[in-house]
C-alpha cells in the first residue's frame, strides 16, 4: 500500500535510535533453548502447499476476484481487503476467511489460545496446523524516495525502524517463539519497504541515486530469526530477475518461511506481457503485483487450545468455538465475561471428543469482553481465547480530552464502540470544511499508528495527535477543527468530534 494521500507532506525524519535490530527480538522475544531441550512435535504427512500474497488495492472488484479465483492457493494473504472479505471469499470459492487476519483459506482457520490475534493457525489435516502470519506494514516516510533524495542510508534505516520494523515488534517475537517451537511458518505480506537482498554491491548502479547496498531492516530482522524471502530463493539474481511487485519499481510483497518447509517454486502473478510475470491476467487492476508460492510441508499436531472464528462479533451472531483437547474426560468450555471465573460461566458448551467446534448463539448476551475457556473435569483452565460482542445499536464514539487548545498543545483523540477494522483512520478538518468525502484534511493518524496491519483493531483506545502527526500543518493555526474516526483507510466517517485551537 503506497497512496499519495490529498494536502499530505512528506512528515519530516525523526531519528529512532533506541530502535535497533536486535531490540526487535531480544526484549519480547525468548531466548533460543538449546537443540537438546526441544522436543520433537508430531508431525502430520507431507504436503503440498501453494500459497498467494495479494494486495487487491481499496477493496478490488470483480477483476481481483478473478484472480484469486484462478490462481486458486490453498491459502491467500489478501491485503487491503477491508469488510469486503466475506464477498470476496463467496465469489472466489473460499469456506474459510478471517477478516481480522484477512486471510482466506482451503482449510480451516483458528486463532488460537495464545496467538493475541496475531496469526491463524491453519488446519491443513485433520488436526494438524501451521502457523501463518499476514502482515501489512505502513507506507508513510517511503524509504527509496527518500534515498534518492539525497537523504543518507543511516538516516533512511532509522526512519524505517521508527515505522516499519517496529510495527513487527510483536509478530516477530511470536514468529521466534514458534520457529523455536519447531512449526514450519508462513508470513505473506506489504512490507512497504525492499529486501535488503536486492540492494546489494551488486546492484549498485541498477537504481537512480543508490551507490551502497542498503540493509532494509524489515528483511534482515525476518533473516535473523530464520526466516526465507521465497522468491528470492527461487529467483536469487536481482539483476536477472528483479521481480517488481509494485508500480513504484519496487518489490515490497513476500512470501516468507520460516521453520522446515521446502520452496518448490515461487512466480510473479501480474499484468499480461510484465517482466518477470508467470501468470498472467488481463485485464489486472491492481498497483500491485502478487506472488505464488509453494512448498512442500509437514504440519504440526494441532497444541491444546480453543480457538473462534472471529474475536469481534455482534450480539445475536454465532460464533463458531473449535477445540482441541486430547485425553479429555469431562472437559467443557465455559464462555464468561473477561477476567470471569469459568467454574460460573454465562454459557457452556460440551466438548464432544478430543477435537471439534461447537456453535455459540449469543443472543441474549451482553455486549462487552469474553473469554471463551477450555476446562477440565476438575475446572482448570487449559487454554482460553478472548472475543468481544458488540451491541448491534452501537453507534461510534469520538471525543477530545479537551474542547480548547493552546497553540501546540497534543490532541488526545478516544474513541469507544469502534468498528475495529484494520487501517481505521483519524483525520483532523477545518470546521469550515468538514466533509472527509469533498474536503482535505490537515493531520492524520491511524488508530493502530504504524502498527495498524500488524496486531489486532481495538474497539475502544486513544491517539495522541501532535508534532509526529501524519500531514500538516503543526501546529494547527487557531481556530475551529473537527476530528472524523474514518473507516478502512477510506473516507467514510463513523463519528467526529469538535475543538477548537486558541489564539
């Protein structure tokens, strides 16, 4: 996703040194044990697996769909595909899709006890999974522009750390954890920033203004903890065979792998007659380009866990709640408000056998935060998993911590009842010209900040908005603003607030 936004400047660089590489995987991520204290999981049959990264560009339409439909993976990263989902899955054949995870799948899709939203667990057989990460980073401060600029490649790498990599900070110290673990995981995703395997000494020249290699600092954290770029695997001269995923110039969408899986083959999916392009369509819509990939693979057995099939719900939906529970004798699984004791729970549902999925009717529920809790015979907890019911009147809420400002002062913007959708936006207009849909914006900030593709939409949180805000201009001159919560990286307002900046 690289956009030119209306009235948007280029935000000034701001150094991140705190940020290193290796802070992107020491602080949160485990410490690697050693060989001999691993244990062997069990392991499903080998398998062939074909694997699609796809950015459909605000939503797609009927030519993405064709796409996806005759590529026809077994699993598809679908980037930028919004409350579209669910349409996009029954036009294109897929029974499974996650919208959180905008993920649509062959097989089954958990999110799992554990995962914090951050990965599906994919049920390739019965009972055995892999782990599958899809990841959409940010593309403000776009680091080739600015290379070619004349801005240093120290600086350009700091400014990448402040808005790429550390959006990963989580999902990679998960992605550790399950390398170590021994699971064979996948990431598709838009980085919004090359591989550092393609800017080497070697391609030196090959670019307008780059005279060094540049270590993009995305592709050498995912390198660090073993992970493989497949295309490049597949294709390992840059130079022969640059593999451009987007009309930038650039290749910015991967398929990565991490853990043991084998690469069969990875091509560039794109417009009929583009270089490097294997399959091709016309006509094809979109900015980007896709990448197909395919392994060969053995999935792991499928851990304890309780998993649902969407953590944001409605109040009167269903909720389909898949477990698994081996050797259980009276196991259950209690569905209680957060934090709530499972031995008193507000529904139970019986487990039938050591694996399987029940349905939960929430109607008659209240909205609020739940917990959905695998318990023994005894009560324990085995594993438990969050979801949140929305009540089906709720209508956004959006408020400043003040009415008035000072010149300068930051703007703590709290929103509640949101539809927690990836890439939800807050943008700032004046009151004279308030529209989003007509009129331009002055400073802007995702709900998520740079990490709004990478961990799960909150329904209720705050943005401070002050001198690291998107856009401009800072500070606000005086006088009368409103503040629109926008939905999905488009221009649909769902609650705005009014303050003003004093003179």
């Amino acid at each position: 996703m690289l956009k030119d936004r209306r009235a948007v400047a280029v935000a000034a660089f701001f150094v991140f040194a705190a940020l290193s590489l290796t802070a992107c995987f020491s602080a949160d991520a485990p410490e690697p044990a050693a060989k001999a204290e691993r244990a062997s999981p069990a392991l499903g049959k080998h398998m062939r697996l074909r694997l699609l990264v796809y950015n459909i560009e605000y939503g797609g339409g009927r030519a993405t769909d064709r796409v996806i439909r005759r590529v026809d993976a077994d699993v598809v990263g679908v980037l930028e595909s919004y409350d579209r989902l669910p349409e996009i899955a029954e036009r294109t054949g897929y029974p499974y899709y996650n919208v959180s995870l905008q993920l649509l799948s062959k097989y089954p899709i958990h999110e799992p006890s554990g995962g914090d939203g951050l990965y599906g667990l994919i049920e390739v057989q019965p009972g055995y999974v892999i782990p599958f990460f899809n990841d959409h980073l940010d593309y403000v401060e776009w680091g080739p522009r600015a290379l070619r600029s004349g801005v240093s490649v120290k600086s350009v790498i700091e400014t990448e750390n402040q808005v790429r990599t550390s959006a990963l900070l989580r999902p990679l110290a998960a992605m550790t954890k399950l390398i170590e673990q021994r699971y064979p995981v996948f990431l598709t995703g838009d980085f919004n920033e090359p591989s550092s395997l393609d800017y080497t000494k070697k391609t030196i020249g090959s670019r307008e203004g780059i005279d060094q290699p540049v270590p993009w600092p995305v592709s050498e954290a995912l390198f660090e903890i073993g992970f493989r770029d497949t295309y490049r695997e597949e294709h390992p001269n840059p130079l022969k065979e640059p593999g451009i995923t987007h009309r930038s110039g650039e290749r910015i969408d991967y398929v990565y792998a991490g853990g043991p899986s084998r690469t069969l083959a990875s091509e560039i999916v794109g417009e009929k007659g583009g270089r490097d392009v294997s399959i091709e369509f016309s006509p094809w819509t979109s900015d980007h380009r896709a990448v197909l990939s395919e392994f060969e693979v053995r999935p792991v057995a499928m851990p304890t866990m309780v998993s649902v099939d969407a953590r944001l719900r409605t109040v009167g939906d269903t909720i389909t709640v898949a477990y698994n529970a081996p050797d259980s004798v009276g196991d259950q699984i209690a569905i209680v408000p957060d934090g709530g004791d499972p031995r008193s729970p507000a529904r139970r549902l019986d487990v039938r056998g050591e694996r399987g999925t029940r349905t939960l009717d929430t109607s008659g529920m209240d909205p609020g935060s739940y917990e959905a809790v695998l318990v023994d015979g005894e009560g324990d907890e085995l594993a438990q998993v969050p979801f949140w019911l929305r009540d089906p009147q709720a209508e956004t809420e959006i408020s400043t911590d003040r009415r008035t400002y000072g010149r300068g002062e930051p703007i703590e913007v709290h929103w509640s009842d949101g539809p927690a959708n990836r890439w939800d936006w807050l943008g700032v207009f004046r009151a004279s010209a308030p529209d989003p849909g007509s009129d331009d914006y002055l400073i802007w900030e995702y709900t998520g900040r740079h990490a709004a593709g990478t961990v799960p939409p909150r329904i209720e949180d705050s943005v401070t908005m002050g001198a690291d805000a998107q856009g401009g201009p800072w500070p606000l001159p005086p006088g009368h603003y409103i503040v629109h919560y926008l939905l999905a990286d488009q221009y649909d307002s769902a609650g705005d607030a009014r303050f003003t900046v004093r003179r």
